[in-house]
C-alpha cells in the first residue's frame, strides 16, 4: 500500500497574551495557552514575565485557580525567542521603558494623573513590536504605548469574537464569562462590555440583565 503523505502542520498564527488578559481568560478557556485554534491557527503564549507574575503570593491569593496543576502545566508555553531576536527586543525594550519614564505624557496629558505601562507591560510591547505580533491585553496604558509604536492590541472580547466566528467556544460561554467577570468586578464597562455590545449584540443571543 502507498504510504500516507504527512500534512505539514499549519504555521501558527501566534498572539502573546498579558497578565490581565491571562487571569480573565485562562480559567473557563482552557487549555489557553499553546492549543492552535480557527482555521488561521491562531496560538496563545505568554512571556516568562507573566508566568512570573502570576506566580506571586497576592494574585494566587486572589485567583486561587493559577495554582491548580492543569493551569501550572499549561503555563509551560512561553513564547519561543530565539538568539537572535533577543537583542533587538532587548534594545527596543530599553528605548520603550525610557520614553515610559521620561517623556510619556508630553504627547497624552490626559494620562498626566493616570498609571503609566509597568515594565512587564513594557516588555510586552517591545516583544510584539519587534517579533510583528499582537497582543491580547485589556489594559489601557499598555494599550497607548502599543499605539504608539503600531503595535496590534486586541481586548478579551475581541478574542472571544475570534473564537466564535470559528466555533472554538460558543457564544454562551462568552455570556458566562463576563458575567462571572461582572460578579468579580473584573469587567471594566468601557471598552469590554462597549465592545461586547457591538460585537455580539446582532447575534440574536440575548445579553439583557
């Protein structure tokens, strides 16, 4: 019998993943992380910054979930830079953070009394800007800074958006989300419930209170 030819695997379409977005997306949408998902194979990883950070006594105190082995395995999926890279994000990552400290509000005084990126944020932008990749990120500030540079953002809903379209999640998971996330007070009503009413209010699904 001939032997089967081998499909050669679909080249990843890869989104890094913030801290923030982690904690509201990692515990009803897993595996999160490393799992290729719609026909674009899309693929979700963090930096080791994140893994980092979530390793930290207060968020494990708050997000009890982050420590469960299952979410511990799954955070074993770093975004993969190479020597070569490392450099160049090392350089950009120097220019951002000096910007971050010195001048960031003499293009957006509005933000004069605002928190500014943190340095894992920082990082983020640097990683994505030099690698071409977006960022899935609900925070602000970090959100300006990727502006910026013409760095790609996308919110949680965004995501979510992504993973209906193709069937990866159904839209009722959507709705339990946000509001687990709304009892948590974790669901900021401008930008993500703003886009989540734009984007899935025509679905016929109902989102009334």
């Amino acid at each position: 019998m001939p032997k089967k030819r081998r499909l050669k695997p679909q080249p990843q379409s890869k989104l890094l993943v913030d801290t923030n977005a982690y904690l509201r997306l990692a515990r009803d949408i897993h595996p999160l992380l490393g799992a290729p998902f719609c026909p674009e194979s899309h693929c979700a990883y963090i930096l080791p910054e994140c893994k980092k950070e979530l390793s930290g006594h207060k968020l494990q105190t708050k997000f009890f979930w982050v420590t469960q082995t299952d979410y511990l395995d799954n955070r074993i999926h770093l975004l993969n830079i190479v020597k070569a890279q490392r450099e160049p994000i090392e350089n950009t990552f120097r220019h951002m953070w000096g910007l971050v400290q010195t001048d960031w509000y003499s293009g957006h005084p509005e933000w004069e009394h605002k928190p500014r990126p943190s340095k894992v944020d920082t990082r983020y932008v640097a990683t994505a800007e030099v690698l071409a990749l977006p960022i899935i990120t609900d925070d602000v500030p970090m959100t300006v800074l990727a502006d910026e540079y013409g760095v790609t953002t996308i919110n949680s809903v965004g995501l979510f958006r992504k993973m209906v379209a193709c069937d990866h999640i159904a839209l009722e998971k959507v709705h339990a989300i946000r509001e687990y996330l709304r009892h948590e007070r974790d669901w900021p009503f401008s930008p993500l419930e703003r886009d989540y009413q734009r984007l899935f209010f025509d679905s016929g699904y109902s989102i009334a209170e």
